[in-house]
C-alpha cells in the first residue's frame, strides 16, 4: 500500500434521531442531552455482544453532509476567534470527515442501541463502536 493509495470503509450502521439540519445538531457530544439509536446492520450483530446499558462508548461516524474541501474554518462559527486549520478544530469540515462521539448506552434490543449525547444527523453513517478507556 502506498502513502496515498484510497482507503475503503464501509459503515456497520446508522444513526436515528431527530436531528434533521445542521443546525439543530449540539456542537459536541459533551453538550448533548439528545438520544437516538445505532441501528448495527444485522451481521455484525455478534460484535455487540457484551455491551450493556449504562456503558459508555465511542462512536466513530463518517459525516456524509459535511464539505470536504474546506481546510480552514472559524471555530464554532465565531469569526472573532479568527480563521484555524481545521486539524486544530471539531469541525465537520475536513478532508475526511469522521467524527468522534461518546455515547452513554440507555439500552438494547436485538441489533439495536439506544444512546444519549447524539451530535449527528439523522442517517448518519456508523463506522466503528469502541469501549472507552
């Protein structure tokens, strides 16, 4: 593999919730008080094995609305703070646009997980679940 050869992920889920518009989505997971479910796509059904309500996890999600060719944004929207690269930001706009969410998990039914502290849209393609530290 070489340094720039393209990478493929595919999404082992979905995120519901009423989230519809960018800006109604809390700007980070620690402010949230929003709850939603990953829906896991049923073959990986075997993956959540262990994880329990009151458990708090890490989502990582590909942010399938944000612009990929922005480089420097003003954080949080305030252009008084000036212009930052957004590698030093939380921003949704950069070239790959993953984000990072904490979930607390509230319960689970099949390959269902109810979460609070949703900051994404509805739709939002799931990549990977990871315990917290």
């Amino acid at each position: 593999m070489t340094d720039r050869e393209p990478i493929t992920l595919t999404p082992i889920g979905v995120i519901h919730c009423r989230l519809k518009s960018r800006a109604e989505t809390p700007k980070n997971y620690t402010e949230s008080t929003e709850t939603g479910t990953l829906e896991v796509f049923p073959e990986y059904l075997e993956a959540m094995a262990d994880i329990q309500p009151g458990q708090t996890l890490v989502a990582l999600f590909w942010l399938h609305e944000a612009e990929r060719q922005v480089l420097k944004v003003y954080p949080r929207g305030d252009k008084s703070r000036g212009l930052h690269g957004v590698f030093s930001t939380r921003s949704p706009m950069r070239p790959n646009p993953i984000a990072v969410s904490e979930l607390k998990v509230l319960g689970i039914k099949g390959n269902i997980i109810e979460v609070s502290g949703v900051d994404v849209l509805n739709g939002t393609p799931l990549l990977d679940i990871k315990k917290t530290i």
